[in-house]
C-alpha cells in the first residue's frame, strides 16, 4: 500500500476532518472512499465516450427521444 502525503489548506482541512467525523470513519478512509468515486465516475466517463465514439448518432438521439416521451408524462 502507498502513502501519499498531500498539502491543502488548514481550512479544508479542517471541513475534511469534520466530514470524516460525521460518517464515523477516519481522514484516511474519508479520501479512500472519495478517491474511489472519482475513479468509478471517471471509468464511467471514458467508458461512455468509447462508446459515442463507436455509436449511431441516430440511434442515440431515437433512444433519447424515447426516454424524454417517458419522463415527459409523469
């Protein structure tokens, strides 16, 4: 396991530590767990650009009209 060392501002040091309090888990846990959601939201990202790039625009902009005449009903 790497340990990475990290400056940031004493203020949002301090929020960071004040969030970590209120999920009852550690700084270190704390940016783990928010690293991870970067990462995730990030594959996801570049997944989905791999797929547009490899997709019919027509068909993409069908399956959106669809989506929007579903939730348009509501």
């Amino acid at each position: 396991m790497a340990t990475l060392t990290i400056r940031i501002p004493d203020e949002k040091h301090n929020r960071l530590k004040a969030l970590a309090k209120h999920r009852h888990v550690s700084i270190n846990r704390l940016i783990d767990e928010l690293s991870t959601q970067a990462l995730a939201e990030f594959d996801s990202e570049v997944r989905f650009r791999m797929l547009a790039a490899n997709g019919d625009p027509a068909r993409g902009l069908e399956l959106l009209d669809k989506l929007d005449a579903h939730f348009s009903k509501g």
